[in-house]
C-alpha cells in the first residue's frame, strides 16, 4: 500500500456518486453559490436515498471537500480534480483535422504550415511533408471544436504557461522541483522527422518526470534579455505564438567543456547574443550592430 495515501485518494474517486459530488461543488463555486448545504447538495446531486448520499459524501469530507456549520464545498485538491473533469482531460479526445497557421511556413518544403490535434496532443507542423515542429499534451476542452483556428491559440498558451513555470523550477503539475540540461550536440528528437538540432534544452521534473524537450532558441523565449530585445524593436513577443523566436534566432555550441551553447536573435541591424551553460542557465548577453 502507498504511503503517501495516493492509494486511498484513487479509491475516493472510484464512485459515481462522489464524482458527481465533487462536480455539483465546483460548479456551485464556478457560480457563486458555495457553500451547499446538505438537502440543496442532495438535490442537485440527485441521489434520493439520504444514507447512500451521506456516505458517499463523509469519504469526501476532510480530504478533498470542507464542512462547516453553513455547508459543503471543495479543498484545494477537490479543486484540482474538478478542473481535471471539467478540462476533459480524462474523456475522448477524438482529433480535429490541419488547420492553415497564417504566416508560417515549412522550414524543409515552403508549404503552408499547419496544426491539428490527435491522439490528445497539439501538433504544428507542415501541411504537405508531414515534418513536425511541436507536440504537445493539452486537454481536449481547452479549445472550441467548432472554430478549428482556436486549437492555434490554445496550444500556444498551454506551452507558454507550462515553459514559463518549468524555467523558473516548477513543475506545473505536481509543483515538484524542474531541472534543466541541455543533451549532446547533434541531439536528435526522432518524431521529429528531418529536424535535428545543434543541442536540446530539457526540463524533467524531479518527482513526476513531467518533461518538456525543445530547441534551445524556444528555450529562451521568455527570457529578460530576450523579451526585452524584441520589445525594443516593437515586438511584443508575449502577443505571439511560443514557437515565432524561430524566425528570429539561431543557436550554435561554443564549447563542450564547459558546456555552453550561444542563441543569437537578428532583428534589423541588431544582435542580441545570449549564451548559456549545461542548466540551461544564461550566463551571458550582449546587444550589437549586426554583421
């Protein structure tokens, strides 16, 4: 048996009832209307027999959901697994055909790029080779299957928010501790078809091995020195997708003992040159005229 009581969580969730329990409490909440009392909670949870209801609900209490003298509502955790249900993380996915991505093109062929979901992913890449930028885990319910272009949206702020928390350490998971490493020059991401990259920037968490891989110029995306370079050539890059510092950047390794790889943005007649270390750490930046 788990000594953390992850066991014992999972066996919470086992009934329908309790499920329908946590989910009645979150919308409560999602509407202003929380704390339920006991009869309104019965009640909108629809289970007539006030035994069965009372004990489904007291394996709740205390561990994921709060009672006091006014009535019911979720703890944190509970939280946590309502957003689950509600995100559809645990549903069908089903997949949502290429749709054009304006302005973006592939690097191999020049076709129009593309993204789609499948398989509970987001995918950007080419319309026409099949070659793949990025693949990335996000909920089915986070973009609207009626208006394909908002998958575009959604994956991008999904990776923007998960690399921004992964940079600083934190897992947005499991909120575990993030290391970072760059891998060998020439690493390759086999899914990933023809793209190979000078080195790989990644980020595992230390307790759930959550991980995300990625070019190191994607890497530094949300950087100061970067976000500010871009900024003072009247680009706002937060307003972009995660993924547009391609068009901007390169990277090269300088050395491998110690391990550094240098990033360099060209805008107009400017150079941001930004170096980082093993950790994927910046260790050094500078601004100059362009070649």
């Amino acid at each position: 048996m788990s000594g953390d009581g992850s066991i014992e969580a999972f066996d919470l969730l086992s009934n329908e009832v309790r499920l329908d329990v946590l989910r009645t409490l979150g919308e409560a909440a999602a509407a202003g209307e929380s704390p339920l009392a006991f009869t309104e909670l019965q009640r909108r949870v629809g289970v007539e027999d006030n035994g069965r209801f009372n004990y489904h609900l007291t394996r709740l209490v205390g561990r994921l959901v709060d009672k006091d003298e006014d009535g019911y509502e979720l703890k944190p955790p509970g939280n946590n697994i309502y957003r689950a249900i509600v995100s559809g993380a645990y549903t069908d996915d089903g997949g949502v055909d290429p749709v054009h991505v304006e302005g973006e093109t592939c690097p191999y062929c020049g076709a129009d790029a593309a993204a789609w979901y499948e398989d509970s992913h987001f995918h950007l890449g080419c319309s026409d080779c099949d070659n793949l930028v990025i693949r990335y885990p996000i909920p089915p319910a986070s973009f609207d299957r009626d208006r394909p272009e908002s998958l575009l949206a959604a994956g991008g702020a999904f990776i923007l928010r998960d690399q921004t928390a992964m940079r600083q350490g934190v897992c947005p998971y499991c909120a575990g501790e993030v290391s970072g490493r760059l891998t060998e020059q020439g690493g390759e991401l086999e899914e990933f078809n023809e793209r190979i990259y000078s080195s790989v920037a990644q980020f595992v968490c230390d307790r759930c091995s959550w991980s995300m891989h990625c070019g190191v110029p994607f890497a530094m995306n949300i950087e100061p020195a970067v976000v500010s370079f871009f900024h003072d050539h009247d680009i706002a890059i937060f307003d972009r997708h995660p993924w547009s510092i391609y068009q901007y950047a390169d990277d090269s390794v300088r050395s491998r003992d110690p391990w550094r790889v240098e990033v360099t943005c060209r805008i107009d007649d400017d150079l941001l040159r930004v170096v980082i270390d093993e950790n994927v750490d910046v260790v050094e930046t500078a601004v100059e005229p362009a070649d």
